[in-house]
C-alpha cells in the first residue's frame, strides 16, 4: 500500500484511537480551564506524531483487511472525516467559552460520524 491509501487505516489502530480520545478529553480540560496553549499542544502534537508514526512504520493491512477496515472505506469518505475534524474543533471552542451543551454537541458529531453507517444500515432496514 502506498502512504495515500495507508493513511485512513491508521484511524482505526487502537494506539491511535487511544490517543485522539485522551487527547481530546485533556484538551477539553484545558481550554475550561483557559489554557489555550496547553490544550492546543495536547489537541494537535500528540494525534499528529501518532499518525505520521503509525502511517510510516506499521503494518496496516490488517486494518484494511478487517470488517472494520471495510466499514471506514464505505462509509468514512473524506467529507465525513472533515465533518468528524469539525466536530472536535465545536467541543474545543465550546470548551473554552463553558458552554457544555456545545461541548456535547460537538461530540455528538464526531460520533454520529463514526456511527454514519450504522445509522444507514438501520434506515435502510425501515
């Protein structure tokens, strides 16, 4: 696989995902608390190194093999993924200013596009 076609599968490997909800619900401590620079090191070094990481140096054909694999091609287009990107910059903002609602709908987001094809599978089903 070339880096371009490696790069979607790295969402899915678990020291990444570990990485971007631990980062995020740090991140979002930080800004409460008006850290700015603080929070947006946490929100931005870590996933980013994580990513350049495992794109360059594991072996993700596992990943793309995986049912999970074929879900995130089906359903993650890069449109979702920039709706997902949307969505933690909400919780982020939303953080910073205390509005907890929006930070919760900004989570909302970033779920609901995880769930994108469950969703379509169920309304299909109807």
């Amino acid at each position: 696989m070339t880096l371009t076609e490696r790069a979607p599968y790295h969402q899915i490997h678990p020291l990444q995902v570990f990485t971007d909800v631990g980062t995020a619900l740090i991140a979002i401590d930080l800004f409460c608390q008006r850290f700015l620079v603080p929070g947006l090191v946490i929100a931005i070094v870590p996933p980013v190194l994580v990513s350049a990481a495992l794109i360059r140096e594991i072996d993700l054909e596992p990943h793309r093999r995986s049912s999970l694999g074929g879900y995130l091609r089906r359903f993650m287009p890069r449109w979702v993924q920039a709706l997902r990107l949307f969505g933690g910059g909400v919780a982020f903002l939303a953080a910073w200013k205390h509005a907890a609602a929006l930070v919760m709908i900004g989570l909302g987001v970033i779920a609901a596009c995880w769930a994108n094809g469950v969703v379509r599978r169920a309304a299909a089903l109807l």
